[in-house]
C-alpha cells in the first residue's frame, strides 16, 4: 500500500473559523491524524472533496470531537447491487471513503486567530 499525505494546517481568522484548500487528490482516504493545535475547545471541523463531480464529506467532528490530537479511520457503508444501503453492523458492509477532488477543511469556533488541522493519508489507487 502506498499512501499519500496531505497536510490541511491553518490559523483561525478573529471570528474563530478557518477553510484551508489543499491540492486535489485521487484515492481512498485511510486515515486522518487531527491536530488540534491551539484551537479553542469544542471547536467544530469538516473534512470533505470540493471541485469534482464526485465531491463529499469525509469527516465531520462536532463540539468537543476535536478537543484533543486523535487519529481517525472514517468508513463509509456499502451498497449492494440493488442500490439499498446494507446494515454497517459487520465489518465487510464498510469501505475506504473516495476522495476525489481537492481536500478542503473548515473549521469553526475554534477561537480567534488560534492554529491547528489535519493530516490526511490517503491511499492512492
């Protein structure tokens, strides 16, 4: 497996939020190293594609989520050939998000003019 890194690190405007856009990427997202930095507790964050027909949220971490440096392997459920969503209670109905287009971040409430971001893996195909 070869993976690619992608560094998404910014600094907070006065208002407390912050979009970093990074490069754009083709692949499967394996993990993403949350770097909480200097950001004010209870901040909010979404990590997600932007800039190509296949764009989505990869990520989203929600008040308090976000509060220390973690590591995080986001799935997404699989579909069968009917369309219809199976159950992601087994671990075979999940899969390596796409990522495809450019990796944006945007954070908010993370206090005025405060550091931190990301790192995300991603798995090239």
């Amino acid at each position: 497996m070869k993976l690619q890194e992608v560094r998404l690190y910014g600094t907070t405007d006065t208002s407390g939020d912050a979009t970093v856009t990074g490069e754009a990427v083709f692949g499967k997202v394996y993990a993403i190293a949350w770097i909480d930095g200097t950001l004010s507790d209870n901040n909010t964050a979404i990590l997600s594609t932007i800039n190509h027909d296949a764009a989505s949220t990869i990520l989203t971490l929600e008040a308090g989520e976000g509060d220390d440096d973690a590591i995080f392997y986001p799935r997404a459920i699989v579909h069968d050939a009917g369309a219809e969503s199976l159950t992601g209670t087994a671990g075979g109905d999940r899969a390596e998000p796409l990522a495809a287009g450019n990796l944006q971040l945007v954070i908010a409430a993370g206090g005025a003019l405060k550091s931190g971001g990301c790192i995300v893996f991603i798995e090239e195909c």
